[in-house]
C-alpha cells in the first residue's frame, strides 16, 4: 500500500458512522449485510448510508456485489490488512517489545480449537 492509498483509506475511517460500517462489515464476514440492513443497525438514513457506503468503497476497504434485488457490501480484508500492514511497517525498528506485539496480532484470526481461548 502506498501513502496515497492509505491516506485515501484513512479519510474513510475519519468518520464516525464509516468507522461503525467496517466494524460490522469485518463481524459480519465474506457474506457481507445489505445495504438496509446497516443503515438499520447504523441508525440512519438509507441516503445516508449511501454516501457512506460509497466513500468506503471508493477508499477500496469495502466491496459490493448485486444478489437478486439487494446490494451486498462486505469488508475488503486484504485491503484492511494492508492498511494495517502499511501502520506497522516501520514501527518496530527491530525493537523486541514492539515486536512481540506485532508479531502476536498475526493470530487475531485463528479460530480457537474446541473452546480454546485465542488471546
């Protein structure tokens, strides 16, 4: 990810309600709410949603696709993780405590085996 790119993406997440939408994107997974649906659970407008929707989407942290009558919008994960990337890639400077921490939050995504408990 370039600077451009990531400056694009946190204008984005600048916003309140756009913040809230990637959230429930990324808990919601690859299958994504429809529109409505996050306008509902956002409390707003579906105007207002709208506008949000496409400034996320123009950022390239979410993408939509067409079901029957429904736009379904679901969270860009590689481009989240690039973001993410892009943050911590000159933060740990070979530094052993940073890194830990770094290298810890790889496992934020593993599912837990019978009921074990990813920290």
């Amino acid at each position: 990810m370039d600077e451009r790119q990531a400056l694009s993406s946190f204008a984005a997440l600048s916003q309140e309600t756009r913040l809230a939408i990637v959230r429930a994107l990324v808990v919601a997974g690859p299958e994504g709410l429809a529109a409505g649906v996050i306008a509902e659970r956002m409390g707003v407008s579906a105007t207002n949603v709208s506008f949000h929707l496409k400034e996320l989407e123009r950022s390239g942290l979410i993408s939509q696709r067409r079901e029957s009558r429904s736009i379904i919008y679901s969270a860009s994960y590689e481009a989240l993780a690039d973001l993410i990337k892009f943050l911590m890639e000159d933060c740990c400077a070979g530094h052993p405590t940073i890194r830990k921490h770094v290298e810890r939050a790889d496992d934020c995504c593993i599912p837990a085996d019978e009921g074990e408990v990813v920290a």
